[in-house]
C-alpha cells in the first residue's frame, strides 16, 4: 500500500482566518469563545458561542459567485485556497481525474436553511431565494472546492455528526493509499451558528452558558463553534519527488460504531476506535506522544473519553488536551481544525494546551495538558472524534 502525507493545510476559525493564526492562537491559549452576534438574542438561552467575527463575503468572494455560497461553502473555499497555496499545487488536466475532495459537514447550508424559514414562516413570504437548495445542500462545499480548484476525481460530502471531517480524512487516506486517487482536498466545514441551529441544541440541555472546560470537574457543557479546516493529502512519492514541504505523515484511520446509544458515548467503541488506528498504523500505544482528544467538556462525553484512554493507554498515557476549549465545538469540522494542533506537535514540539480547566475531575484523566502550551518531542499522535449516534473516528499521525 502506497504513503500518504499532508502536504497543505488551510482553516477558519474563531481564532484566526489562517493556519499560522491558529497556531499562534493555540501556543498562547487564547479563547475565541464570546457573546454571540444573532438575532433575537433575548430568545436564546444559551449566548456564547465561538463566532467567525467581523466576517465580510463581498471582500472575498466575486459577486456572480457569491449567491450560491452559503457561510459553510465560504469557510471552506478560503480554507481550501490556503491549502493549496501551502502544497504548491497545480492541478493540471493528467492530475485533475486523479485529485478529488471530501468535506464532512454535519449540519451543511444551515444559514441558508434558517434564513428561508424566517422568510417563509415569520415574514410570511411566497418564495425564497432561487439558489437556496443549491446553497444549503451538504454536498454544496465539497463541489464548489472541486470546481476553484479542477478537481475532477472523487467529489462527495459526508454527514456522521461531529466526527465528519475524521471520516472525510480517513476516507481520502484510504482512496490514496490504494491507489484509487494520487490528491485529495479533505477536512470539514461548518456554519451551524444561527438562531435554529442554537435552540435545536439548547433543547439537548448539553450546551455551556459560560464556556468550556473539557476535562475540567466543574465543567457545564460544550460551547458551538463555526468553521472550517482543508488539508492536501497526498501520495508521498509523488510529494517527494515534485519537492513540496511535507507536514506529517498519515499513518492510519480507525472507524467504528457503537451501536449502543443515540447521544450517550461509549468508552469500548473509543476504545476499539483508537486501537483500531493503532494497528492501521503499525504502531503500539507507546510510540504516541499526544492525543488530540474529543473533549467537549460535557458531564459524560470527557468521563467516557477518559476511560476509553485509561483502556487503551493503561495508567499513564500520553498527555492529552481539547482545543474546544479555545475554537468551541464546530461539530462536522472540529476533527479537522483539531489536527492542527496534532500537525504543530509534531512540526514544533509544542502542545496545544486546555484552557479553563481549573479543578481535577478524578474520573477524567491526569496529564491534561492545561492552561499554557507545552513544549513536547514526538514522533506519532491521535486525533479523535466520537459522535452522536456512536460513530468513532481516530486518525494517527506520525513525523516523516
């Protein structure tokens, strides 16, 4: 089986419209959590969120375009720009049927949708936008990427709920590595941030009114975020031979299921999840130096994790933080943005830290790495992602 490696990578997010802000953002342990931006601001219970600010389409986007992009197509078109520019790719027509594209997304044109609603149902209107269906469709990101960009190989969205982008990532790993695609554009974008998008999660009662702290023994909830994050994967012969800087490897993707509950996680499909990339990878436990964790700083999801780590990892794993903490829960996309911190691990040495954790839960894990950054040498790390539903998704990484 044929290399992959990442070769660009491009995000916006609440921190930074670029990978470099980002990680900027991540070494000082800024938080991009606020009070949100929204209509009828009364009606919400819930009034933080990590918001992409100050955020002006019209500067970014030509104007016959921009009425088919909803806020999640344009998170990722300019995502999908950095990181192309990052590998110095050029698509020409023999590498355009052998280069796709794969977003998760889980809620895909939610502003689009909730627009129409006011529209329909509030302002009592007739009609809506001509281009709403076009806009709001989950696929809608993933085909305007392949259209900037000539990538004309395979070109498909995918919903798991928040463990999306690891999927998307896994799933272009796997095309690769089989030979089945050379390039592929993948990660996750999301805009659920609108007024629906916040009451149909008020109504789990899983939301923080005062923010987030994973892993922390007075946590309350989880904090939304928007969003998205675009890397270049690539056959590594290939990346080698045309000279492009090469981030890190992708060494393997672990996928399974629960099938135990809607909503509540479990600890033996983490588990397996983990154990699974692991062994895709060819690596033990001990050769990992980080995890990214899921964290989301709810009651049960930071308490299952823990236990699913302690399972795999034994007594003393590897020091573990949840950048949710700082950038929110971009839900389809937090997958993609978390691999940054995986990427600045292995290219810098430095940890991103967890921020607001302030007491020790006994039932979570120990070496959290809280507060401020941590300067670490590694040579492998895990991202994960654990959804609704109980679809788990882990991706290793390892230093080339």
């Amino acid at each position: 089986m044929r290399r992959v490696v990442i070769t660009g990578a491009g995000t916006v997010n609440t921190l930074a419209r670029d990978v470099p802000g980002t990680l900027a953002a991540f070494r000082e342990g800024r938080c991009g959590i606020g009070p949100l931006d929204l209509p009828d601001p009364e009606r919400l219970q819930i009034r933080i969120g990590a918001q992409v600010r100050d955020w002006q389409p019209e500067a970014l986007f030509p104007g016959n375009r921009l009425p088919l992009y909803d806020r999640f197509t344009q998170f990722a078109l300019i995502a999908g720009a950095e990181a192309m520019a990052g590998a110095g790719l050029c698509v020409d027509e023999a590498l355009a049927h052998r280069a796709g594209a794969i977003l998760g997304s889980a809620g895909g044109g939610l502003t689009t949708s909730d627009a129409a609603y006011r529209e329909v149902y509030q302002e009592g209107r007739a009609r809506v936008h001509p281009f709403t269906v076009p806009r709001l469709m989950n696929s809608a990101a993933a085909s305007h990427l392949s259209m900037a960009h000539g990538l004309k190989g395979p070109v498909f969205s995918l919903a798991s709920a928040c463990a999306g982008s690891n999927h998307a990532m896994g799933l272009a790993f796997q095309l690769i590595r089989s030979g089945a695609a050379d390039v592929m554009l993948c990660g996750g974008a999301e805009a659920m941030i609108s007024f629906g998008g916040l009451k149909a999660w008020e109504g789990l009662r899983v939301m923080s009114p005062t923010g987030c702290r994973p892993f922390s023994a007075d946590r309350d909830g989880m904090v939304m975020g928007e969003g998205a994050a675009v890397f270049v994967f690539e056959e590594y012969e290939r990346a080698r031979d045309r000279g492009a800087d090469i981030l890190a490897e992708v060494a393997g993707f672990g996928m399974t299921a629960d099938a135990a509950d809607i909503v509540l996680p479990s600890p033996e499909g983490a588990a397996h999840a983990m154990r699974a990339a692991l062994r895709d990878a060819g690596l033990q436990p001990s050769d990992i130096g980080y995890i990214n964790a899921h964290g989301t700083g709810t009651a049960a999801n930071d308490r299952s994790e823990s236990q699913a780590i302690r399972e795999v990892f034994g007594d003393a794993p590897p020091p573990v933080s949840s950048t949710k903490s700082m950038h929110g829960h971009v839900m389809g996309a937090t997958g993609a943005i978390e691999l940054l911190a995986c990427l600045m691990a292995l290219r810098d040495g430095i940890l991103a830290p967890t921020i607001g954790r302030s007491l020790a839960d006994p039932e979570c894990l120990t070496d959290v790495v809280a507060g401020q950054a941590r300067p670490v040498q590694l040579r492998a790390t895990l991202s994960n992602a654990f959804a609704f539903g109980g679809l788990n998704a882990v991706i290793a990484l390892k230093a080339i």
